[in-house]
C-alpha cells in the first residue's frame, strides 16, 4: 500500500509541473528534439555517402590493379611461350624427334628452358595413353593430349597435380616443315613462375586471387591482400593463353543504406533541409533585420554579422618526379634534379601506403655516408610518420646492417638511403617491406603512387633512434672466428663500410690494415666500386707495402665484396662463390646454390662436384633473395659481389659478412695453405671483366628483345631468362641489359684466348646484324 502511494504522489507532481510548463515550451522542445534526430540521420546519411563512394573507389582502384596484375602475369606466360616455341624449333630438338629420340629432345629441350619443371614428348598416335592407368598418368595431362589430338581443344596453361603438388602445365603440338606434327610436348612450371610475382603486386586495399577457372570452387593457386574483402560479381580476368584468371575483391565496408552514394547524400540533404526549415520557423525574430543604407555597402568580411570564411584545405598535388629514378632493383637518381626533400617525404608516404595495406606499422631507416643522406633520411622519415608509421632511425649504417635490424628489431620493413657505388652527386633508397626486397613492379608501384598523389596523410607515426653497431658485430664474432692468425688490408672507398669492416673483422680474429676507411661522402681517393679493376689499384700496393695476406675491398654501402691476393690477382666473385659453395656444402649437402647469368660456366659442374644444386638466374639482388626464397636456397652470389648466405646467416646480401666468412675459410685450411694455393684449386679460365655498350635512355631493352628474336649461335646452348647467354663447350658469352644504366653488359669467359676471341666475334657478328650502326667497342 505505500508503494502504491509513493506512485501516485510522484505522478501527481509530475502532472503538476507538466501542468506549469507552457505549451509554447513544449512545442519547442519537440522541435529540437526532431531538429536533432533530423541533424543526426543527416550526419550518418552523409558518411554513409562518403563510404559508399570510398567502396566505389577501392573497387575501381581494385580493378586497376587486377588489370595490372594480369598485364604482368600475362608478360611472364607470354615470355616463357616465346622461349618453348624457340626450345621446340632448336634444330638439336628437332633432329632428335625426327629420329625417334624422344627422351634425347627432351633433355635438349630442358636445358634451353630453365623455368620449366619438366619436358616430355609423346609420339603423334598418343600410343602412351593406350591403356594407361590414368590415377598414375595423370587425367589434366591425359585431357590436354587428347584434346589435342582430337582437334577440339587449344594449347592454354592449365594446372596439373603431380606428387609434389600442383604444377603449371601446357601440351601443345610440334610441327616440321615437311611432316607437320611430329609429337605432342608436355611441360610443366613450379607455380612459383606465377605465385612469387602476383604475391609482389599491389592490391589497392583489397584482394586479389589466382585461380584455375571461374566459381567459387575454382582451384586458389595464391591469394593476396585482405581477408575480409566483398568478391566482386564480375568474373575474374582471365591471363591471356591460359585457364588461369585474377579475381578482384574491394574492401569490406559498413553500408546500411542503399548501395548509392547519390542516394545516401540526397537523404542527408534533405534531412539538412527539414532541420533547417524547422528552425526557421520556430526561431525566425519578430522583424526581419534592416540594414541600414551604409552597411549594405560594407563589404561581407568586414560586417558585423559575418562570420570567418572557412578555407577548404588545398587538394593532394602530386609531386613532380622522374620515373627514370625508379629502377628494377631500388630507386636511384642525382641529387637535386632528380632526388630532392619533396620527392623523399613522398616516397616515404608511398611507402607508408604499402605498409598501412600489409597491416605494417614500424619501419626501420639508416643512411650510408653520403652528404645528401641526412637531409634525404630525414624527409624519408617525415613522409613515413605522416603516413602513420613508427621510424627507428639507425642513422648512418651500411645497407646490411639496414636488412639485419629489421631482424634484430623485428620489423621486417627498412630502408636504406645508399647510393651504393654512384658518383658522389647521387643517392637513392633500397626497400624492404614484410621482409620482401621490393623490385621490378612493386618499385613501379610506388612511382605511380606519387604521381596520382594517392598518398597517405595526417598520420602520427612515432620516431626513435636506435644504435646497433655492436648489435651487428657481437651477431658475427660470436658465429665466426678464424683459427689462425691471418693479415688483412681492408679497403673501404671512404664509403660506409669503413665504420664497420676493420672492426669486425679484427673481432673474429684477424690482423687488419685499414685503408681509405674514413667515410668521406666526396670519395676523395677512388670509387667505392670494387667491380672494376682500377679500383683495386691502391689495394694492390698496399698488400705489398704491409706484406699482408689477403686484401678485401667494399662498394660505397658494404653490400658487395672484392677479393685480391698477395700477388695481386683478382679473385672474380663467381670462383669466390666456388669456395663458399664448398664450405655450405660441407655442412650442407644437397642445398640449392643460385647464381647470376654473368657467372662463369665452371660455377655449375663446382657446385655438382660440392654436392650441390647449382641454378642461374637472373642478375640483381632482390630478384636473387626472391628466388632464394622461392627455391629455400642456401647460398647465392652474383658476379657483380653481391654474395647472401642463408646457412648460418639471413639471406640478404653483406659484402662484410662475407668477407668474414672467407677469412674464416682461407685461415681454417687443414693443410695450412696460403690463399693463392687454396684459390688455385678453383678452377679459371680466361675471361672478360663486365665491358658495357652505352645507347640513348629507354633503347637497351628493347635492343636485347629484338637480339633474343633475331640473333642466331649455332652449336650454342641458349639461356633467355636474363638476356641471351650463348654456352658453347668451350666458354660462353652474355650480352644483357643493365637495369640501373642505359647499357648493355657483355661478358666472355672461355678456356684459352682462341676460344674467347672465337666467342667475342660471333657476338660482335650478332650484334651488328642487330643494329648495324651499333659499335660494340671490344
């Protein structure tokens, strides 16, 4: 009963003071309460319109790159098309099929196709198939034959299981001129040929995914970029020549409202509209204001009733930037023209951009010693934080030391601001995102990137400074030691390199003798070059003047090695590779060695002799770490100096880690021999250091397409994986566009100097058939 009266007495006063309050109020309050629900729905429908045309715009932008990511699978297929159609025409393939010599043409023809996985020919009645159990044979390899065969089908890559997983296959006919089809070739790919450069594309904030055919239950060869993106109800884009396809998928968003962003800001508006009408209605004044004669004159900034003009924020402007700088390994230019603080401050937005897309939020950033590296570091720096990244700054360093502190501080991301081995006016930037070496299209990306100014801004990335110098050295000294006194001259160039060889070196045990290891960005004394003997000279005479028992030399960051010896010769980095293939090996038999088409032809049986597997490919640095990741290879090297140790180390390339390590073998020989004896086991001919051909900007690389085409060199074994390399038994020659310079780069290695004479003419022959005004210059 009191409860029931406590009720009724509290409902009395609210009627009480409902009854106080005036209508007028009332009335009031009902209209601003719906002039704020009205205000409110306005707000929302207006977000909602802005992520309804945000999803319009990352579904564009997915398709962009969808096109792209097809465009440069379609480049990959159609390359190794070209090299198939060459292998299968090579006279020894065609002789050998005409005889019947099935097995023979396809070792002739694996050995002229060095990505394809495996090669076999059958007769033209497709006897093989009679019979067969089809579990063991394969059905996608027995379909493709037979649709051949049957006229009813047309040669496209497909994908085929084997026992080690899927492959990429391809069954097409072989013709000759007087026979027509003489057999049907099966070959396959590792899906890698594909999968590792769709995984380096960008995906705009959504996903992409290879897959065989159309539907959801297509077979998923890789999938790329977010998780949670909405499938586009297109159909994927198929590569062109192949079953394969790129399906899109934009970036999930919160839309309630109908899926038009037109319709969401009507909605807004006229929500606007009603809230404003309300309120010009309720709270219109009595009188409308009357200005007098001399304030309709006054400017509206000036009167009394005017508010501040509020000034829209000035549009993104692209920054001005030459592609030219954006190179197939890194980006590199000349300071000032070329390289400037707004082209670095965007360049780290565009990176930024890339992180924000993996979900990577810490990047670490050093320089080498140039002039221009604080100043270009520091705007580098900026551009991330604005992008929303956190910057460990590691200040000056050498490019290695860059990749190991994304390990050591477990980043996975850094950039180094080097200009490597360039004249003193230039500088660039070498970049790691989720510990992938970006190159090629992922560096094109980013050009792009800035100049449609798609660049991220606002952000409030953090900023610390770091030192892990002696972080670096204890990694090594606690891993290598020499095991006998071993004297050394180290020669730095005055690059970045100086900072750091002679001390870890004397950490693992070694008497040093530094010279020009002052870093001096001007390079006062020589180019920090290594890979040009002139640049040795001063190392030469230092080994003698301090009876020392091995000299070493690094490029301006340390990424790369040279080797002399005591009696002045210079050990090539493809026989250096050699001995460090025989130590991996030791320890590691089996592994995978990988190097670059500029390496001499005894790499490849030193490496079988070692027990291991030797493979070519192509030259540059993070194409090398790319397949090593790829293949899990153990060791790699290039014949530029660059040499990556995975057994014991990281991967990436240290031209002083490197050094290390050869200290460590030379002085760890059993029999205690000198190093000329131990580099005496390997074996040498007589070669050419790299000589270049200079051409106009743009023309080396369609010069080399057209020399794949049009080039003949009988009674060679052909590589085309990285410009043409002609093998014959007695020695080889390459000729190969530079990626950095407008150059091509020739080299000749053979086993006396007739053989190499022989072997420069037939190239000089070629490349005048090429290009008859071409003056090959050696």
């Amino acid at each position: 009963m009191a409860n029931k009266g406590a009720a009724a007495n509290l409902s009395g006063r609210l009627a009480a003071w409902r009854a106080q309050v005036p209508r007028e109020t009332w009335t009031r309050l009902a209209a601003l309460a719906l002039v704020t629900l009205l205000i409110v729905f306005a707000l929302f429908a207006a977000w909602q319109a802005w992520v309804i045309a945000g999803v319009e715009q990352s579904r564009d932008a997915v398709k962009v790159a969808q096109k792209r990511a097809v465009a440069q699978l379609d480049q990959v297929l159609a390359h190794e098309r070209a090299s198939v159609t060459k292998a299968l025409a090579f006279p020894a393939v065609q002789q050998a099929l005409a005889a019947g010599d099935y097995a023979g043409a396809a070792t002739r023809a694996k050995a002229l196709l060095p990505h394809a996985q495996a090669v076999t020919f059958y007769d033209p009645s497709l006897s093989a198939l009679t019979n067969v159990d089809y579990g063991k044979f394969g059905f996608a390899k027995a379909a493709q034959l037979m649709a051949l065969q049957s006229g009813q089908g047309q040669p496209h890559v497909s994908v085929a299981r084997n026992p080690r997983g899927h492959v990429l296959s391809l069954a097409l006919p072989v013709d000759d001129a007087h026979h027509g089809v003489v057999a049907y070739a099966w070959l396959t790919w590792p899906t890698g040929l594909l999968v590792t450069p769709f995984r380096q594309m960008a995906t705009a904030g959504g996903r992409l995914t290879l897959r065989l055919g159309q539907g959801d239950d297509a077979l998923v060869l890789a999938a790329h970029g977010r998780g949670d993106s909405v499938p586009d109800a297109a159909p994927g884009l198929a590569l062109r020549g192949s079953h394969l396809v790129v399906a899109a998928a934009a970036p999930r968003a919160p839309v309630v409202l109908p899926g038009q962003w037109l319709v969401s800001a009507a909605l807004a508006l006229l929500a606007l509209i009603g809230a404003g009408v309300l309120l010009w209605r309720r709270f219109r004044p009595e009188a409308p204001l009357v200005l007098s004669k001399e304030e309709e004159e006054l400017p509206v900034s000036v009167s009394k009733s005017a508010s501040p003009a509020k000034v829209a924020a000035p549009a993104a402007v692209p920054v001005a930037v030459d592609p030219y700088i954006f190179r197939a390994y890194d980006i590199r230019g000349v300071v000032g023209p070329q390289l400037s603080v707004p082209v670095a401050h965007a360049l780290g937005q565009a990176i930024g951009a890339v992180m924000r897309e993996k979900q990577l939020s810490e990047i670490v950033v050093g320089r080498d010693g140039r002039l221009s590296g604080p100043e270009l570091a520091g705007a580098l720096s900026d551009g991330l934080r604005e992008a929303g990244i956190d910057v460990i700054d590691i200040g000056m360093a050498t490019t290695p030391m860059v990749y190991f502190a994304g390990f050591q501080l477990n980043t996975g991301s850094g950039v180094a601001v080097t200009g490597s081995h360039n004249p003193p006016d230039q500088n660039g930037f070498k970049i790691v995102i989720g510990g992938e070496t970006l190159s090629e299209a992922a560096i094109t990306d980013l050009c792009l990137r800035i100049q449609e100014g798609k660049l991220p801004t606002g952000g409030k990335g953090g900023y610390r400074q770091v030192d892990l110098l002696d972080d670096y050295i204890d990694r090594i000294t606690s891993d290598v030691q020499v095991e006998r006194p071993i004297k050394v001259v180290v020669d730095a160039g005055n690059g970045v390199g100086g900072m750091v060889g002679p001390r870890l070196l004397e950490g693992i045990g070694c008497e040093v003798v530094p010279l020009f290891c002052e870093v001096d960005g001007q390079f006062p004394n020589h180019h920090p070059d290594p890979s040009n003997p002139a640049n040795l000279e001063d190392l030469k005479r230092a080994i003698v003047e301090h009876g020392a028992d091995i000299g070493v030399a690094y490029d301006g960051d340390a990424d790369r090695l040279g080797v002399v010896t005591r009696e002045g010769e210079i050990i090539f980095p493809d026989r250096v590779l050699m001995l460090f293939a025989r130590d991996v090996l030791s320890r590691d038999p089996g592994a995978t060695v990988i190097y670059d088409v500029k390496c001499t032809g005894h790499l490849g049986p030193q490496v079988l002799a070692a027990g291991g597997s030797p493979l070519m490919w192509r030259t540059g640095h993070s194409l090398i770490k790319a397949k090593m990741r790829e293949t899990n290879a153990a060791l790699a090297g290039e014949m530029s100096g660059h040499f990556f140790f995975r057994e014991r180390w990281y991967g990436f390339d240290d031209g002083v880690y490197a050094s290390a390590r050869l200290l460590e073998i030379l002085a760890g020989d059993l029999d205690g021999r000198t190093p000329e004896a131990i580099f005496a086991t390997l074996p040498k001919g007589v070669s050419t250091p790299e000589l270049k051909i200079t051409m106009q900007e743009g023309e080396n690389h369609p010069f080399i397409e057209r020399f794949q085409q049009e080039a003949t060199f009988d009674g060679a074994r052909l590589t085309t994986i990285d410009g043409v390399r002609a093998d014959w038994p007695d020695g080889w020659g390459l000729v190969r566009a530079s990626n950095t310079t407008p150059v091509l780069v020739l080299r000749f290695d053979a086993e006396n100097e007739a053989a190499l004479e022989r072997i420069k003419q037939v190239f000089r022959e070629q490349l005048k058939t090429v290009e008859p005004s071409l003056e090959p210059g050696f």
